[in-house]
C-alpha cells in the first residue's frame, strides 16, 4: 500500500479480515447462514451476561475483568455480524442507513419525546 | 464536503447518527448498557428467526421478504452495537482486531483445518 | 379416565401433548434438537423483549397486554423447552432437581447471603 | 407426608423449591421479572449453543460432554422459567394448555402438513 492509499473502511477491512480467517482454517462449510446466526445470537447472550444482575451497567459497577469481558464480547458480535452480512449480501453500513431513516418515520422526534415504548403500541 | 475531506470511517459515523438519534428522541435515559444489551440480544434473536427452519439459509432458502428483513435485522443488530460499545466506551473497530488476534492465538490454523470445535473442547 | 386414575404430572402430560401436536402436522422433520434450542431461544427473547425498557418489570408496570403477552411467551418457552428435553431424552423433573442440588453447592446460602454474582467470581 | 398424600406435581414442586432456594440467600431483591426474563435469555443461549455447529443434534453427534451439558442447560432454563412464571403470577401448565388450544386454531393439522413456515406466512 503506497501512501496515497486512503485507509479502508472499517466494516470492509473487518470482512476481508474474517473471509481469510475462515478461509485459512477451511470453516466456510461451517459458516452457514443459519449457523452464524445462531453463533451471533449466542455472542449477544454472552455479552447481556455481564449486565444481568447489575442495576443498568454503569461504569461504576463493571470491574476490570468485567470492561475486559465486555470489549470481547462486543468484537466477538461484531464479527459474526460482520459474516453473517457477508453470506447474506447485505452491505451493513447501507442497511444500517436504511434503517435508520425508517426509524425517524416510525419514532418521529416531536412525538416520541422521552418515550421508547415499540412504535406499534402508539 | 470539500474534495480533500476524508469519507469518515463507517462504524465512526453509525456511532455519531445514533447519539444524534437517541438525543432528538430523549432516549438517553433508557438507552442504559443493561438495557442495550437486552435490546441487542432482542434483535440478534429477531434475525436467527428467520433462519430457524430453514436447512442452511442459503440465498435459494429466502424469498423477497426474508432478505429484506434479514437485511433491517442486521441493521437493528449493528446500530444496537454501536450504541452499547459507545456507552461503554470500547472501540470497536479496535477491540475487533484485539480478538481476531486472539483467535488466532486460540485456534491455530494448522491445527483446526475444517474442525469448527470450541478452543476448549482441544 | 376412571376417578382412581391419579392425575398425570404436567410435564408428561404436556410432552404427550406435544409429541401429538407435532406428529399431527408432519412437523417432527423441522424438529430436530438444534431447531428446537433456536426456536426455545427465539421464544425467551420475545418474553424478555416484554421487559426490555421497563425498570423492573414489576406487576404496576405490565398493562393488560403485556401481561397477555408474556403469559403466552412463558408457555412457547416451556412447551419448546418440552419437545427439547424429549427428543434429547432427558427427563426434565428430574435434570432440575439434580441442578438444584449442584447449585445448592456452588453457592452455599451461608457464603451467599445477598450476592448473585457469578460463582466462578468468588 | 404420610403414605396417603398425592405427589405433588413438578412445576409446582420446582415452584416451591425455587422459592426457598431465592429465600435462603436472600437473593429476591435480584430476582425481578426483568432479571429473571435476561438470565432465562442467557440460559436458553448456552443451551443452544451446545447446537450450533452440528448437523441436527441428534443422538450420535453429542458426546457425554455435550449430553451432560444440555441436561443441565434443560434444567437451567426450566429453574429460571418457573421463577419468571412465579414473579408475574402465571400457572405455567394452564398457560401452556392455552397456548396449545391458539396454535391448534393458528396451524389446522390440515393445512399446515409438512410446513412449518409461520403462521403469519400463509
């Protein structure tokens, strides 16, 4: 890479990063969409086990064994999210536009004002 | 936007949008790590259901209407993430490459060719 | 059934209940032992989703269709984790006593008063 | 208990048992519905996850490690179900008979043969 080369995004640079990971240990039979998907699913319950007790997971009450636990369970979600987009075809920082502007028509900010209940039980 | 400014890193401007996002609404107060956990955790169980009966999930498996949610479930699932790394101070684009790292340690490709085993279970 | 017969356990009886409903709609090939885990974690996502931005989730903060929903999300839940225990032949009564038993172990109410954090952190 | 007294029935055995078990280490103040809903969540994740990777889950692909493991997630998830059940004041078996009674309406054993798309699907 010369130094001209603008630095690669993060979610792409991400995706070819576990492409070679999965690659180079021959996993892709394993790497099913259902599959990672469930893995995913599986990463966010660990990472919510670090909170389940705790009064709302303030800084205050994580230790540091607790911040370690969180940080890897976030990247460890982070990339099977990243896969999972990846054998699905979907482009996650679009969709995550998309979505956000779904978002702003089903929660209008003049109407939901400090109110999270679900859009469908307005 | 001037030609020589950088396009800024995706998860840094996901980051950005939900915090102007969750301001506009007055959702601060909700937006706790516990309660973004049990959200993020919501969502990645949204997404593995359209997988749940299906044989691997491949492209032949879903329909029109199975892609576009599964694209809006990965976006619910990233934009969770964001949130929570963002109040729990993590990097995630940083603890990512820290726990590929790891993995690496954990599953060394000579050793795991097509074996998708738990590191523990060695 | 003649006024001796004793009553049957609700756990058998939901399992014959169960294996009937399942055997009456050809269903049995979806519900393999991985199916079911997905589908049991798909149902205790959608009752925790009841409580997700509540603070305790205590009776005064339930309306009447939160608690009709998560009346119907705790019996998914138990009629999945039925089928589960069944076509993995554990006897569930049985499993949970044994828990019991090991957990009376691992936080010996003496040590414990009070505490609920893990018990690998003590 | 003389020899005259019927057994008592399961899920309400382990209902007791539940009860004195939280009493003995004074740990109701953690066991809130929402606390309870999340530890549910992260039980039936761990349950799954002895799943992710295999075919089916069928007998032969689950080692003693693995039975062992599932019988006590089984049980993890069922302790935790009856303590959420108890909390909101459901009857768990009644719940469940109810549930049954909807889907039988939902999936009509003569429509659904052999599909087990969601309801909402057809």
């Amino acid at each position: 890479m010369t130094s001209s080369s603008p630095p690669q995004d993060s979610l792409l640079a991400l995706r070819d990063l576990t492409r070679q990971f999965a690659s180079e240990r021959q996993w892709q039979a394993f790497h099913t969409p259902k599959n990672l998907a469930m893995a995913l699913s599986v990463e966010a319950a660990e990472l919510m086990e670090h909170f389940q007790w705790l009064v709302t997971g303030a800084a205050h009450e994580l230790d540091e064994q607790a911040r370690t636990g969180i940080r890897h369970e976030l990247a460890d979600v982070l990339l099977y999210l990243v896969q999972l987009a990846d054998q699905t075809g979907v482009d996650l920082h679009a969709a995550a536009l998309e979505k956000i502007a779904l978002n702003a028509q089903k929660y209008p900010a003049a109407q939901v004002q400090g109110d999270a209940r679900k859009y469908d039980r307005y």
